[in-house]
C-alpha cells in the first residue's frame, strides 16, 4: 500500500458519499462535514480562534446553522477550544462515551491565559453516543462514515471513517512512522483497524492529507 501526497487539501473533495470541507484556520486542519439533514464539524482549533472561525467557515459558504453537531477527534486543546462557544451558538456537542472523562484535560491549561476567556464545555448537554452506535447515528444526518476508537495518540481518541473513502484520524501518528517504531503494537492495531475499511484517504490534523493508491 503506497501513500501519496496529496496537493488539494483545503479544497472540497466531493466523494461519492462522504462529502467534506477542511476548516484551516490556525494549526489543525478541521473537517465539516455535509450532511443532508445538518452537518458535523470535526474539531475546532485552539481557544481564542472564534473570529479566525468565523472567517473560514464563510470563506466556504458554511453558517454555523449548518453546523448540526461539532465532535472532537480528542480533547487536547488544539481540537476542541472553541466547542464551549460553538454550544452557545446553537451547535450541539456529540460525545463518543470513550471521550467523557477528557471533556475537561484542557481546563487547566486555557485557564492559564486569562485573555482567552475560556469556558469549560458544559458536557451534560452533549449527545452520547458509542462508537457502535455511531454508523446509524452519522446515516441519519446523511452522512455516510462511522466513528472507530483510535486510543495510541490519547485514551479518548477517536477516528472517522468512511469505507473505501475518506478517513479523518486527528492526532493518529502517521502510517509510515510505524516503521520507525520497534513494538508500537498501539499505533499499529489503531492503523489495522483504520486500515481495514480500505480508505482511499486520510485526513491529519497537522499534516497534508494522502491519498492511498492500493
Ligand atoms: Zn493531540
């Protein structure tokens, strides 16, 4: 299996189902994706990059009413610091069950910048859903993926994956680092399980998408 890279990140890939946008607008590429009933964003960056926000979701003809749901690939800060604001917006948070106890690692560290007027996510509003659960739930939108657990990066990580299409994986470490690993048998069964719906792309938050030619 080769990986090549690819040069149309940002731009709208329009797969045969799983239709998406990359957000970039700080130093993670977030993904929205269209559904026909409500779409869902996939991580926000950094606290404090609402304006920026704002900005590039305009820039592709998205307004936060389309905005059905945001879901975080984890909560590290730089995947989830506007989802307190986006609540307040009307967005609702989609939670996977494995996540519940990571809603609140990056309290402490946005709080240690009081100009980012940080406000914890209040998760007691969030839809709960298990990642079994989740293939009916994204259908439902009109989106064709599911949700997998991808844990080697954080315990709470998370993936979305379409079969035979796009793959989004957050955080995951590259697939070509496994080589460089000894005994990662973490890193390796999350890309066995990635890798098992035959993705035709995979989407990091912080490096260029690839496509994969089999
Ligand atoms: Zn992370």
């Amino acid at each position: 299996m080769a990986f090549n890279r690819l040069d149309i990140c940002g731009e709208w890939y329009n797969h045969e189902v799983m239709r998406y946008t990359t957000l970039r607008y700080g130093n993670t590429n977030t993904f929205f994706l269209h559904g026909d009933n409500g779409g869902i964003l996939v991580d926000t960056d950094y606290a404090g990059t609402l304006p920026m926000f704002f900005k590039a979701i305009k820039e592709h003809g998205i307004t936060v009413r389309d905005i059905k749901y945001v879901l975080a690939t984890h909560y590290h800060p730089d995947h989830m610091g506007l989802i307190s604001e986006l609540m307040e917006l009307g967005v609702g948070l989609l939670l996977v069950d494995t996540q519940a106890g990571s809603v609140h690692y990056p309290d402490e560290i946005f709080a240690r910048d009081p100009r980012l007027h940080y406000k914890p996510v209040d998760e007691s509003k969030a839809v709960v859903i298990s990642a079994s659960e989740s293939k009916s739930f994204l259908n439902e939108l009109g989106i064709d993926g599911e949700v997998i657990l991808t844990p080697s990066h954080s315990p709470d990580s998370i993936s979305v994956v379409q079969k035979e299409g796009v793959c989004m994986v957050g955080d995951l470490e590259p697939y070509e680092y496994l080589v460089g690993y000894q005994n990662n048998e973490a890193l390796k069964e999350d890309w066995d399980k990635v890798l098992s719906y035959r993705p035709k792309m995979i989407c990091y938050a912080h490096a260029n998408a690839k496509s994969i030619s089999s």
